[in-house]
C-alpha cells in the first residue's frame, strides 16, 4: 500500500512537472538576457558571497554561465562561516565535550582527576575550521570557473555593479543578470550600544577573551538559546530577557515547553515577558533596568556580558537599489516573485534579503532555483518544507506545521509522539532526553509537520523532510524498515503511533 502511494505521488509529479515545464521555460527565457558573448560581459554577476551567493555562483558556472561573485568581506562563506553557523557550532561541539566530561563520563567509568577549559585553544580550534572552510571555497570557486572580486558592490543600473575593492581600487562589472544575495544584520534594539566587548552581538559572543561570571542574553531565539548555552556550559550564570510570553515562539508549544525545562535543569534562567527600558555600561560591568512588558515595578538585572539577540534584519543599505527603484516591503526585504525576480528587469534576489525563514540552508535553495530560471530551466523552493534547528542539548528539530498551526487552519488531524526514554540505542548511550511528534491529516494520514527534541534532532529530520516533499503518510514512514539499534527508530515508532500504535512504549 505504502509503496503504491509513493509511486502514484511519482506519477503525479512526473505529470506535473512535464505539463508545466513549457510555460516555466518560456517564462524564464522571457526574464533572461541572454548569455554574454563579450569576454568581458558576465551572464550572472552575483553580489554576496554568502551560502546563497556562493552556491548561486558554482551552479550557475555548472551551468554552463559566465560569473563572477563579489564578496566585501574578503572570505566567502558570508555571516554563516565567518561569524555564525559555523563558528557556533564549533563552541557548541566543544563546550558540550567540556560539559560531558564534566558531568557524564564518570557514569561511563572515565575517570580523572580535573578538566580545564584552555579559552584560547577553543577558539583556536573554531577559527581553524572557519579558515579551512572559506579557502575551500575560494578553490571550489577556482574548479568551477567563477571570478571573485573582493570588494563591496553597488548596483549602479541593471547590468552594472560598481565595486570598490579591498586593495582601495575601483572596478565595473557588467552582467546579463544581477543577483542580490547580501544576506542580514543584527538587529539592534533602541538605546542598546553594542561595542563588542561588553554589550555584545552574536559576532562578539563568539570571540569572548574570557568566560563572563554572568552573561544576560537579550532575545529568546534559535541564536540566543544556542550562545547562551555554550557560556553557561563553559560556566557563566546566563538569564534569558525576552519580551515575548515563550522562548522560539515558532516552536510547536508542547515541544517548546519541554525544550525550556530542559535549558532550566542547565542552569539557564528565563525572564519572560520582559522588556529592557535602560542599559548603563559605564562601569566595569552592564547594568539593565528591566520591567514587565506590560508595565510595572522596575528591577536591576547586572551583567559582565550582555549578548543582543534580537533577531536579524536584511542587509540592503548602501547597494544602490532604491535609485533603481527596486520594491522592498516594510522590513526592509526585497519584493521578488516566484522566480526570483525584482520589479527591475535583470534583478534578482535570494536569501535572507527577501522573504522567507532568515536560514543559510534557505539560501542556498534559493540561489540554485534562480539561476536555474536564469539559464531557462526550472527551479524550485517550497519554504513550508524548510527544516529549521536550534543546535542546543538537545537539538530541537522541526519541518512542517506546529499543533497550533494546523489547529489554526481548522484541519483534524491526529497527533503520534515516541519518547527518546523508551528507544534502545538513547538508553544505551545514557543520552534519552526527548521525544518526536508527529502531525498527519486525520483524514488522509498526509504527515502535517513533524518536531524532534533529541541529540542529534538536527540529522534526525531529514527523514521527516523527505516524507513531507513527497507528500508522505505517518504508514509510509512506519513501514520502512529502520536499523537498530538507532535513534532513527523513534521517528517510525512515532509514526506508527500517529498511524496505529507503537510496539515499544
């Protein structure tokens, strides 16, 4: 049954995919240029060497595209490799290691007599990695034939990019098409004066020359949350201040709960619905005046460090897109259309400049489809089927719709959950902290959204992203065969109980 659901899907989409190919290549050419004959001239001149830049730029070469990237910051990579992403996740590997061997080894029978932290070789570690990624990329660049110009770009019309390079020269270059992949900022908050060192965004948190006594984190969000815990495992008592009722208000709210008692049982403390009124950081430390956010008494909240986390915002200042008349909404976002097409000829834009979950994975999805269209073809991003991670212990995993949002929409549906206390392998490893949820129509059995508390959620999901591409049931799922003993087979115990029942709780 399972098997010929999947290749009915298959058919369909076949079906689909031929019958709307014509129109999708006829509206892409019609968009295009045209490739460049001139030696000089690019087919694509992609402005952002970011995870949607950077991936544009080696596919549309692949594609058979003349291209060049320009990049300011003089590493590739963008804000993901140089001071995110990447960066963070090598803190969370080590300081997570610091912790276990802290707290858990000895109840594997590793025994010694003191564990340090040595900051600097920490840190040491996590820029090695950086450097060797960003000059990986630079020689992905060279084996696919992609110029890259350093230097900051400023569109100047629809076929031109002015760039003033590092080296202090000034060079044009032309292209068919010109894509904006310049990604985000940091959102600053009002009154808040972030000087890196102790008023910190995440850039600085990443970069801290010692381990603060108290570290108070302003913004309950994925980057907060994930900063916030490396510290607090390294040893800093971390207060989380956020404005809103929940931490990650985007979270599926029975996950979210049990996600927060577990940062708590690590020490991390929460305000929320609070708001930060003052901030005086003239003395050796931060001092906050904080109150609730519905009014009320004020309080002191006193910090060595404060990390600003408020979330991000797209970085569009200074690119010469409002003398072209380029659209952008509200936020600040670049208006595109399902092409990735600005209301300017020849403009295109990915990434975290238009909307969209604010995610490099996101990115690099967008930058393929566009210079897909670019060269006639036919690209594709369904940002309902994004999977979204919070790198913490646990992980926090989620694709799909939450509880809330499939209540909202006003569908039945039926909800199957497996905890990670009653999976083999989680025991045995003495790591069984978590659970998977599972959503489907209850009607159709179609998997809605599907959210994972566990280590390792962030590569448990992708299963569950799979399934939800090709429209799968919570049956399909419970009918692979999974190897054990695995995590993995806590997702096809959750299925089947979304489906039927599980075998092992």
């Amino acid at each position: 049954m399972a098997m010929a659901s999947f290749a009915r899907r298959k058919a369909y989409l076949l079906s689909r995919h031929v019958s709307n190919s014509g129109d999708a290549l006829r509206y892409s050419f019609s968009l295009t240029r045209g490739f460049a004959s001139g030696s000089e001239e690019n087919d694509v001149v992609i402005v952002g060497g970011g995870p949607g830049g950077y991936v544009a730029a080696i596919k549309a070469a692949q594609l058979g595209l003349k291209t060049t990237c320009i990049e300011k910051r003089g590493t590739l990579g963008g804000t993901c490799l140089n001071v995110g992403c990447i960066p963070s996740k090598a803190l969370l590997h080590s300081s997570h290691m610091y912790h276990e061997a802290q707290h858990s080894f000895a109840n594997h029978g590793v025994k010694f007599s003191s564990v340090e932290v040595d900051l600097p070789a920490m840190m040491a570690q996590k820029d090695k990695a950086v450097a060797n990624l960003t000059r990986g990329i630079e020689g992905l660049f060279k084996k696919n034939k992609v110029t890259y110009v350093k230097g900051y770009g400023k569109v100047i019309s629809p076929s031109e990019v002015s760039v003033e390079t590092l080296d202090g020269g000034n060079s044009v270059v032309k292209g068919k098409n010109i894509v904006i992949a310049t990604g985000s900022d940091v959102k600053s908050l009002p009154g808040i004066n972030i000087d890196e060192k102790k008023i910190v965004s995440s850039t600085g948190a990443l970069a801290l020359s010692e381990i603060p006594k108290k570290l108070v984190v302003i913004g309950a969000g994925y980057i907060g949350l994930e900063m916030g815990s490396v510290w607090a495992r390294l040893g800093s008592e971390v207060t989380v201040v956020e404005f809103a009722p929940d931490i990650v208000p985007t979270m599926d709210g029975e996950i979210r709960k049990q996600f927060q008692r577990s940062l708590e049982k690590q020490k991390m403390k929460f305000m929320l619905k609070t708001k930060v009124v003052g901030v005086d950081s003239s003395g050796d430390g931060v001092k906050l005046t904080l109150e609730p956010a519905a009014g009320g008494d004020q309080t002191i909240l006193e910090a060595d460090v404060v990390l600003v986390s408020a979330g991000r915002i797209p970085f569009t200042a200074g690119l010469g897109l409002d003398k072209l008349g380029v659209e952008m909404d509200k936020q600040g976002r670049i208006l595109v259309n399902d092409r990735f097409v600005t209301n300017v000829p020849g403009i295109y834009a990915i990434g975290d400049v238009i909307p969209g979950p604010m995610l490099a994975h996101k990115a690099e999805e967008d930058g393929v489809a566009c210079v897909e269209f670019i060269a006639g073809k036919h690209g594709h991003v369904d940002y309902d089927k994004v999977p979204g991670v919070v790198y913490t212990h646990p992980e926090v995993a989620s694709v799909g719709k939450t509880e809330e949002q499939v209540k909202a929409l006003g569908v039945e549906y039926r909800v199957g959950k497996f905890p990670f206390m009653a999976n083999s392998r989680a025991k045995a490893i003495d790591d069984a902290e978590g659970i998977v949820k599972i959503i489907a129509e209850k009607e159709t059995d179609k998997i809605l959204g599907v959210h994972i508390m566990s280590p390792n959620a962030g590569e448990l999901i992708h299963e569950a992203v799979l399934a939800i591409n090709y429209d799968a049931s919570s049956e399909d799922i419970a009918r692979v065969c999974h190897a054990h003993p695995t995590m993995s087979e806590a997702l096809k115990e959750a299925a089947m109980a979304t489906h039927d029942k599980p075998i092992h709780i």
